[in-house]
C-alpha cells in the first residue's frame, strides 16, 4: 500500500465532492435511491474494492465493506462509516465525511501493515436524512428494528413514489427489507466521524470532538385544511385561510423553543393548490423539534400543538397532526467513550490531533494545552445519526470534525482539510486499538446504569482506558420505539425512557 495518510485523503476527498453537487446552489441533492445516489454507492464499492474489502449490501439497502480479521472470524467487528445522503441542498461533509474518513483510515492502517485482530467493517447508511421518505435514519432503523418494515415500504416522497417502488428501481428487493439481528451480532462497536454541526470545537481550538449525547428529536407533520377561495373577491372575514394559523403555529414554536432551551422548527412546507392569486385550500408543513431532555421537548410539542389547534379553530381550519418519527435521548457508552478519549490523549498532538498544514491553520488551532493536556473535547449534540439508532443494540461512539462556521445542512457547511486529516488520523488510531490485539473492543456492562450522565468536559484530563466497566459506564440507551404512522395523534410517549 502506498497510500500516506494526507494526501489519500485529499485525494478521495476531491473525487468524492462533485457527486451529488447542484450546480446552481453548489448544494448537495443526494436523496437515497435516486442517481446521485447510486453514483456516491457505486463510487464508495469501488474504493473499498481497491482496498480489498468486500462489499456486502444488506437487505435494508445499507453498505457493508468487510476488512477481514486474520482468523476470517467475523466476531465483535469494529464498525465505521456514514450516511452518503443529504438534505435539499445540503453541505457536502454531512455523512460522506465519516465514509471518506473511513475509507482514508484503512489506508493509513493498511501503510503500516496492520493486521486486525477483529474484523474491520466499513459501514454506509441509507436514507439517514430522512430527505425523501420522511424517517430519518431509515437504514439503521430497518437494520435494528425500530420500524416496522411495512410501515416503511409504504413511506413516499414528494412525488407518491413509495420506498418500496424507489428501492425496486434500485435492483433492491424491498420485500427483504427488516431487522438483522445476524448480522448486528458480529458487530462489537461503532464509531462514526462526522462533521460537528455547530460550532463548539471551534472556541476550544480543538479540530476533533467525541459526543457525549444526542439530544431527543422528532418530527411531526402538521395538515392545516382549510377553503380554496379568490384573492381578489373573497371577503377576509369569509375565508379558512390554512396559511392563517399555520403561520401563528410557526411564531409558537419559536417562542416556546427560546423558553424552554430547545429547538423548533418550520423548515419545509407546502401549500396547495400554490397559485399566487388564491386562499390556499391546504396547508401542510413539518415540525422539527429538539431539546435537552425528553420532558422540555414533550412540553415544546404540546405548546406547539395547543397554538395550532386554538388558531386553526379561530380560522375555521381543521388540523391533524401526526408524529412521523421520534428518538429518545441516546447516551453513548460511556466505557467506549473513555476509551476512545485515552486512545486520543495518548496518541495525542501532534501525531494524531494537531492540524497539520500552513501556519494559519495552526494559528486556529487555539491553545495546544486543551489538547496537549486532555483528550478531545466531549460534546453534547442536538442532530441525530446512524450511530444514536444503534446505540441501542451495542456500544457505538462519535468524533466530530471542526466545523468552523458552525453551519450545517446548507451549502455553506465547511471543514478545513487538515482537520479532516487530523479527524482521519483520529479515527485510524481509535479502529487501530479496538480491533487490535489491545483486549476485547466491547467493554463489559455495568450491573446496573450509574447516575446521571456526567456534563461535557471540555478541558478535563482524559481517563485512562482502566477496566471497562468502571467509571459508571453506562448501558446501551432505549431502542428507537417503532416510528408509527398512525392518524391525528400527539407527541406519543418516548419510548423505554
Ligand atoms: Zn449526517
């Protein structure tokens, strides 16, 4: 192997941009199932051919690109990867960072002739937007059963086409489609690299995070019905204007969200018929809402709710409201995190973390002490991924990338290359321990889950990997009730917790 390190991943990373890119907005439309997402799938098979793995597409429409052990035993794998989908017009780093990362990571192992002790797999997940079909997630949600294969051959699009028939155009079989115990049992970890979205490493002079825990989130479709009617002739106080109440439900959910610390928000609607001239006869738009705790984001949902149900009423508009998915709060395993925190600290600055590059570069890398002293910064986020749904089903883990705007989910999401590098650089020496002769990747459970999560610690001294299961590790959080889509219903119970 004659890849090094840096510039394998400039490489791939200049290869990989243009898939998927809108050239009027230079955002990314990279919706599973459609070309330019069998171009990113096709383009992933054939790097990870050309290092030798093999590919094995699941059922679900997942990718698994399988680095054999030297015993070919493929028991407690140490999983890696992302999503290669985006949201309309999204940035390009979201997912296909933690795929390109992962396919620059084996080839700094494959430079140094490593020889994994446990099978190394590189994992890519589909439809984890949630862009086209509604349920974000989708691969990982099918893969660990938290729903419900005929409620998901059943989603549609935009355009009426259902996940069934996308997938079917695809040469899937969706009829196949459904959990995968078999093949979660080989599985003993996963860590995902993804771009930090925010702007919390930043500040800290940090290029690489590890997450602590993802917020609890849902989202919710709202239907205002109301009366197609004349702009020019119908007498305001004769109207059902659904747009009425939709846009007071937007103003509740932002001021309940600033109340309560959480996030709310109206980013996709539609309204019918659409002409410029006309009362819309419906108006359909869908809640994202986010908070710390499940009880502030129960009580954000109700509040938004109560404000559209009281204007819909006032305007002689009908509402249904339907939750379309919810993920409970997930804490990562805290055994694996710790581990993970050790690995960093002691590969520490500057073999592993430091950015390399111009001095400019190096100037934003803020005091060396936060990393030279402590492992990487342990954040909190409030964006879902692959890696929460699995948390469920064993121990999974995150490092973020540097995002220094903090936007994401726009064109505008920016990571600098040699953070990218040194996030590459993280993963490799974190995939190097797990699946190396160090011990058994999966740390041991604790008898009983220990007390409140402990905050981030943004400048504390990393714990040494001790024996797992002490340090209050905690076990695997709540699995993802089953995502229903049943008719007019509230905010449903978080499921487990
Ligand atoms: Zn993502």
């Amino acid at each position: 192997m004659t890849h090094l390190g840096n510039t394998a991943f400039a490489e791939l990373w200049r290869e990989f941009e243009p898939l998927g890119r809108d050239p009027r907005t230079g955002g990314y439309r990279r919706y599973s199932w459609t070309p330019a997402d069998a171009a990113c799938r096709a383009w992933f098979t054939d790097q990870a051919h050309k290092r030798g793995l093999a590919v094995e597409p699941d059922n679900n429409g997942n990718l698994w690109a399988w680095w054999a052990p030297r015993s070919q035993v493929r028991a407690d794998a140490i999983a890696t990867g992302s999503h290669l989908d985006s949201v309309p017009d999204g940035g390009g780093f979201d997912g296909g960072l933690g795929v390109v990362a992962a396919l620059a990571a084996v080839d700094l192992l494959q430079a140094k002739d490593f020889n994994p002790e446990r099978a190394l797999v590189l994992a890519v997940f589909t439809e984890e937007e949630g862009a086209r079909f509604g349920v974000p997630c989708l691969g990982s949600r099918l893969l660990t059963g938290a729903i419900d294969p005929r409620v998901a051959r059943n989603l549609t699009d935009d355009a009426g086409v259902t996940l069934a028939e996308a997938m079917t155009a695809g040469g899937c079989d969706a009829g196949l489609i459904g959990p995968r115990d078999d093949l979660l049992g080989t599985l003993g970890a996963f860590v995902e690299l993804h771009i930090e979205q925010g702007r919390a490493l930043a500040p800290l002079g940090a290029a690489v995070g590890i997450a602590e825990s993802i917020w609890p989130h849902g989202r919710w479709r709202l239907d205002f019905c109301g009366q197609a009617d004349h702009a020019g002739t119908a007498r305001l106080a004769d109207r059902h204007d659904p747009m009425l109440p939709y846009a007071a439900t937007v103003l509740a959910a932002r001021q309940s969200a600033a109340r309560g610390g959480a996030l709310a928000t109206f980013g996709k609607v539609i309204a019918e018929p659409g002409g410029s001239n006309g009362v819309s006869a419906a108006v359909t738009a869908w809640l994202d809402a986010r908070a710390p705790d499940e009880d502030t984001l129960r009580d954000t949902v109700t509040t938004v709710r109560s404000a559209a149900e009281e204007a819909s009423a006032e305007h002689g508009v009908t509402l249904t409201v339907r939750q379309e998915s919810y993920t409970p709060v997930v804490r990562f395993d805290q055994g694996l995190r710790d581990r993970i925190a050790a690995v960093l600290a002691a590969a520490g600055p500057p073999a592993v973390l430091a950015t390399a590059g111009p001095p400019a570069v190096l100037a934003t890398a803020g005091p060396p002490a936060v990393l030279a002293t402590a492992g990487p910064p342990v954040l909190p986020t409030g964006a879902g991924h692959d890696a929460g749904v699995l948390a469920a089903r064993l121990p999974t883990a995150m490092l973020f990338v540097r995002n220094p705007g903090g936007v994401s989910h726009s064109p505008a999401e920016h990571a600098e290359q040699a953070d990218c590098e040194a996030g590459v650089r993280a993963l490799a020496a974190v995939l190097e321990n797990l699946a190396g002769p160090a011990g058994p990747a999966r740390p041991a459970r604790p008898a009983r889950p220990a007390g409140p999560a402990r905050p981030a610690r943004p400048a504390g001294p990393a714990r040494p990997a001790g024996p797992a299961g002490v340090s209050g590790a905690e076990g695997p959080s709540a699995p993802a009730g089953p995502v229903g889509v049943s008719g007019a219903e509230g905010p449903s119970a978080p499921a487990g917790r």
